[in-house]
C-alpha cells in the first residue's frame, strides 16, 4: 500500500514540477510536447526529458565559440576591418547586419561561386582541389564513408597528408555511426597520417556524454584558404550504402557550391571554432584572407547556427528574407517542418501576392519526419504556395532557397525544427542576380522532373493518411 502512495506522490510532484520548469526557454509547442508526455507517461516522460530535453551545448562549447566571436569582432581575425560595398537594396542589408549581429561574420564582395549539382561532379572537383594543396585541407562533414564513390576523394586527402599538407577531418559522430562501414572508416583513418576527430562524440565511457540527438551537420572543406565547399551533401555515396536504397534506385540529389574569395575564410573560421571544440587547439593562424581576394563580384556572407548560439541564426534570417521578398521565391528543402513563425512568413508572402514555390521530395527518407511535413501542405496550398514533388524514388536532399533576383542562401539547413534548435548548421548568403539565376536553372531541372500537387487532389486523399500525418506532425517540435 505504501508503494501506492510513494508512487501517486512522486507521480504528482513530477506533474507539478514539470508545469513550471519546462516551459522555460523553450517554444510553446516545444514545452507542450514534453509536458503532454510527462503527463501520459509520467517516469518514462520524465527520463526521455532528462535525456533529449536539453537542446544546449556543454557550457565550455558555449564560451568557446563566444571566444571567437569575440576574437572575430575585435580585430585579432584579418576578418575584422573586411566592409562590404554592397549596394543593393536597403533590406538585404539589413540581413547582412542580421548575420553579422548573430553569427559574427562579415558580408564580404569579390567572391567567385560555381554551383555543383552533380553528385560525382561534387565529389571530383573536391578530390582535384585536395591533390593541388599545397599547405592545409580542413573537411568538416556530417556523414563520412569509405566506399566506391568517396574512395578516391579519401586517397588524395591521405596522399596529401603524406607529403606534408596538414589534412584535419572532421564527422558527426553519430550521423557517421549509423551508416554502414563506419569501423572501416576508422581504421582506414588511423592508418594514416590524417587529423581527424568525431564532432560531438557520444562516448560515455571516455567521459564524453551529451543529448545524442545534438549534432553536428555542417559539410564544409577548405583548401589552402583559397577555395572553398560546403552545400548539402555528405562524403557517402549516393545511396548511403543502403542495399534497400539501392534495390529501390533510390539516390540522393544533392547542391554543392565551390567558392573563391574571402568568403572563404569565413567558412574556415566555422571549421577552426569546430576544431577547437573537439580538439582545444586553435587555427587563428590559418585565418588569413586568400592571396589572390577577388576572384569574382560576388557578395556573400556566411551563416553558422546552431546550439552553440543563444539565437536561432539561420531562422531569423529566413523569416527576414521571406518577409522582404516582393515578387519570387523559391525554397528547395528535404525537410520541412517549419515552426508557426516560418509558416506564417510564407504563407504570408503568398497572400500578399509573392510567387511562391516549394520543392520536396515525392517520398521522404524519414518516416515521421516525411508525415509530419504532409502535414502542412493543406495551408500551404490554400495560401498560394506552389508545391512540387520532385519524382521517387529519389530523395530531393538539397537545401536552398532564393528571393527576388537579390538573394541566394545554401547550404547544409533544412527548414525544419531541428535545424533551427538542434543542428550546428551553417548556410551562405549570396548576393545577386546572376548567383539567383544560376541557382533557379537547377530549379528549372527540379521543376521538369517533378508533379506539381493541386490542392483538391490534395484534400481528397485517404483519411488514414491524413491521421497518420497528423499524429507525425505532434512530434515535429521533438525530432
């Protein structure tokens, strides 16, 4: 009988206790979430709060990246006295001082950028950069493998390192855990003369321990600090070394851009805070602008985000960008599951007349995530939104919006909740008509392979699938 009432107390206290303490910080839908299942399943609620409800980096890893903010505001980073002569509209720059207040880094003009769309494009162009280095690759990328695709990406970054190119590697460690040939990766690594550490390592018996579902999604290389990578597309070839992925023909279609110029170093500056999390050794001597700064007439700005930061970065300035847009935009991402501010500005922008399109992926790789998403489509549809499934069985995983003629963003955020709470993500604005045309003609090859979705087939589809989708969409503020 005791039991009982031991139980019905700590039951109660748990409920009480969880009222006041969770909504703190925290989004209401977020707060709400974990409340409804503290209180459906109260103990095990609690034990999976303990365990993923905190959406904060370790302290340390906190004032390690105010450190370089700091350093990149005060002058010690050639980056400081770098001032953009953009001189195009006034709220484009204001999303550059958006940027600059939040993440530190500067808008900076005379960058050169090719976009990649190929997967083995991509891949190639990043394997002949590492075999001209000539003193440091820095690669930062949320899943690594050793397989077919990568392999000889993976030999010139060790053929460097033995001639005597300093080569640090960087991956999530539990984005590459769960692929498969992770142990050959590894050992692949310690054979040679690489550096290399896992991102936000979850390795209780090293002492390293942390919410496992923080990570690190950033896909970033830079050769010599004279040219540079990043997009959506991870070091894994294209069907993630999945058999069922393969059996199926499923691929993953992927944007990757290669950047000259200052921008460069900025990316680089993302890459040594990294490094400096994971290995307490600092690269501010690396941080040096490129010999050759101006490349091309693109500005451009780099974007971090993530847990690291007190802010939501990267939407913030999507909600900016979309409310300022006037006549276009175009938004390509594989998950999305925005939050009310998100859905408000798009949806907003379409009643106001903006030409809105979304492209997704027919059928997502995710389950829940995939449902939840559909679960927007009705509002969106109902404001104006056009919406474009690009044709299974391949996975649409680039990320990547424009506005107007003015204004580019790529790079490795998804607009979803966990890009904006939980992901370090980083993006690159870019400025200009030509980047914004360059960008919408792989729009164009998205748009010819795709069905656009019409909103009465849309609200005539089963209400099984409609009830799944819902109940996807009570997770959407926990993935």
């Amino acid at each position: 009988m005791w039991v009982v009432v031991v139980l019905s107390i700590a039951d109660l206290v748990i409920r009480v206790l969880a009222i006041g303490i969770i909504p703190g910080n925290r989004r209401p839908t977020t707060a709400m979430a974990w409340l409804l299942g503290i209180f459906f399943i109260p103990f095990l609620g609690l034990v999976l709060f303990l365990l993923f409800g905190n959406f904060k980096l370790s302290s340390r890893r906190r004032q390690q990246q105010e450190v370089i903010n700091t350093r990149v505001r005060s002058g010690i980073s050639a980056l400081a006295d770098v001032v953009s002569e953009y001189e195009g509209p006034e709220w484009v720059t204001s999303a550059g001082e958006l940027n600059r207040r939040l993440g530190s880094l500067p808008m900076v003009d005379g960058n050169s950028v090719d976009l990649l769309p190929g997967y083995p494009d991509s891949i190639l162009a990043m394997t002949q950069a590492v075999r001209r280095a000539k003193t440091f690759v820095n690669a930062e990328f949320y899943i690594m493998s050793t397989d077919h695709i990568t392999d000889d990406l993976l030999t010139a970054l060790e053929e460097a390192a033995e001639r005597g190119v300093e080569v640090r590697v960087l991956f999530d460690h539990i984005g590459t855990l769960r692929v498969k040939g992770y142990r050959d990766l590894l050992k692949r690594l310690r054979a040679g003369k690489i550096q290399w550490k896992r991102m936000l390592p979850v390795l209780p018996i090293h002492g390293q321990w942390r919410r496992p579902d923080l990570r690190n999604h950033r896909k970033i290389m830079v050769v010599d600090g004279e040219l540079a990578f990043t997009g959506s597309q991870n070091l894994i070839e294209p069907s993630y070394n999945n058999p069922k992925h393969r059996k199926a023909g499923r691929e993953w279609v992927e944007l990757m851009a290669c950047l000259r110029g200052p921008i460069v170093t900025t990316l680089n500056v993302v890459f040594a805070t990294d490094w400096l999390s994971e290995t307490d050794e600092s690269l501010e001597h690396q941080l040096r602008l490129p010999d050759n700064p101006a490349p091309g007439n693109v500005t451009a700005q780099v974007v971090p985000s993530g847990p690291g930061f007190s802010t939501e970065n990267n939407l913030r300035l999507f909600n900016t960008l979309i409310y300022s847009a006037q006549h276009r935009i175009s938004i390509c991402s594989p998950y999305f599951v925005p939050d009310d501010s998100l859905l408000y500005a798009i949806t907003t922008a379409a009643q106001r007349g903006v030409d809105v399109e979304l492209f997704v992926s027919e059928k997502g790789d995710q389950f829940l995530v995939h449902h939840a998403q559909r679960s927007y489509y009705e509002a969106l549809l109902e404001a104006g939104v056009r919406i474009y499934l690009y044709k299974a069985p391949f996975v649409l995983h680039a990320k990547h919006f424009t506005i107007d003629d003015e204004v580019a963003v790529l790079g490795s955020s998804n607009m979803d909740m966990r890009s904006f709470s939980l992901n370090m993500e980083v993006s690159v604005m870019l400025l200009g008509a030509e980047t914004v045309n360059n960008m919408r003609a792989v729009e164009d090859t998205y748009r010819d392979i795709s069905n656009e979705l019409i909103l009465e087939d849309w609200v005539t589809r089963p209400l099984a699938a409609r009830y799944v989708d819902n109940v996807a969409r009570l997770t959407a503020t926990l993935q």
